[in-house]
C-alpha cells in the first residue's frame, strides 16, 4: 500500500475495523489522505465504503482503530469541534424538503457553528455552487433529483471544510448535473480542499480520483494511482476496470 509521507498526511486511518453484530463491515483498515488530493474509495456493493465515512464522519461510533486528522488522534462522533473541519455529501440524500434551497443551506451552516453573517455567505456562494441562485426560495420538493444531489453536495460544503466526504454523490443524476457536479469537484480540489470520494463508477475515479483504495468485504486489497493499481497485478496497461475485476472478482454482489 502507498503511504503518503507523513508532513502531507491531512488524515491517517489506522487499523479501522467496525462491526455490526457479528458482521465485519470493515476490517483493520488503513489509508492516509494527503492534503489537496481527491481520494478514492471503489468497491463493490458491501465492500466498506460507507460504512468507513460513516466512522470518518461521525455517524459511528462503535469502531475500532484510530484516526488522525492533521497530525491529531480524532474520534469524530465525541468532537463537535470536528464539525468545521469535515463535510459529508451522503448517499441518502439530507435535505428538508419543506423548506427552500437558501433555507437549507443556512440551517445546515449554523448547525456547522457558522455566524448569522457567514452562513448567509455560506449559503449564497452555496447557491451558485449548486447552479441554483434562480431557484434559492423555492421549496426543494420542487426541485429535480439532478437539482437536488446538487444542493445535497452545496450543503455538506458550506461551511468549506477542509476534508469533505463524498457517498456516491451522482447516484440517479441526468448527465448535465453529474457533469456540473464533476466541475464543481473539480474546482474544490484546485482551490486546494481535500475530498474522499466513493463511487461504483471506474470512469468517475478516473476523472477525479488521485489516488484510488480499491475495498472488498471491508479489506484494502490495493492503494495508490491507477498506473500503480495495474503494475501491482503485473498488468501496466490494464484499464482501472479490469484493475478492479482482477482484485475484487467477476462474482454478482447483490447486496
């Protein structure tokens, strides 16, 4: 597994492991993010993904291991202080659909710890991220899915933290708000924010994706470039697709 040396580590995870019951989700898992890059989690379904943002992001709190965030030992689900320092774009989308889009973002703000003036800032640079400024007071109920996943990601950046997670965040979208969503991505990473991004989609990683930690049944079985990914199965012109059959195998994962 590539290892980032440690002065450019924004987080280090070290030996994760989550169960639910006596299911293994995750399993001694360890990775580090460097700080600027846009990280990959691939898998297949049951592989890890969400499960391991979900312990990054403070949803679970019964795993074992230890994260660091910034050269610091973190348990995100104790710390509130954690809450301006990472964002997350879930997979289920979190809106309020009874409220407005502007309505949305400065709520999720403030429960950021924003000021009244800065969530207002935060939902107004919000806005336009999520190309929606025209449509700020109207409800989100009346919004499209396209419409919606965008401002699901313009909520879990407003506050800009400096890591934000990304659950899937083009699951059902039409191709004009994927492809706005892969700019906006893009455009974060340039300004130097730090994203871990999951997907089941090898040309999203491919776009996005620095470097890529290939999961499954919660065990890393690869870390590192796509170039690197192919040479370590001794294929250096394999595509990322066949990378990720060769390592996770060609069996049905329905569940």
């Amino acid at each position: 597994m590539t290892a980032a040396p440690p002065a450019t580590a924004l987080l280090e995870v070290h030996n994760l492991s989550l169960f639910y019951g006596e299911r293994c989700a995750v399993q001694d898992l360890s990775f580090q993010v460097r700080r600027g890059e846009c990280f990959g989690l691939l898998g297949p379904n049951g592989a890890g993904k969400s499960s391991t943002l979900g312990c990054l992001a403070g949803l679970l709190n019964t795993w074992q291991g230890e994260l660091q965030f910034g050269g610091d030992a973190i348990r995100p689900a104790d710390d509130v202080s954690l809450r301006g320092k990472i964002g997350l774009v879930p997979q289920d989308l979190a809106l309020y659909e009874d409220m407005t889009a502007v309505e949305n973002l400065i709520f999720f703000a403030r429960m950021a710890g924003l000021s009244k003036a800065a969530a207002k800032e935060g939902a107004d640079r919000g806005l336009e991220l999520a190309g929606l400024t025209d449509r700020a007071k109207d409800r989100v109920d009346s919004f499209s899915g396209g419409m919606k996943r965008r401002l699901n990601l313009a909520v879990g950046d407003v506050h800009e933290p400096p890591l934000l997670l990304l659950d899937e965040p083009t699951v059902g979208v039409d191709p004009q708000s994927r492809n706005h969503i892969f700019e906006t991505l893009e455009s974060l990473s340039k300004s130097g924010r730090t994203l871990i991004y999951t997907t089941h989609y090898m040309e999203e990683v491919e776009r996005l994706c620095d470097r890529i930690l290939i999961m499954n049944e919660g065990v890393a079985l690869g870390c590192g470039t796509h170039a690197e990914l192919a040479t370590s199965i001794d294929q250096p012109n394999a595509t990322l697709e066949e990378v990720f059959l060769n390592m996770t195998g060609r069996s049905l994962r329905d569940s």
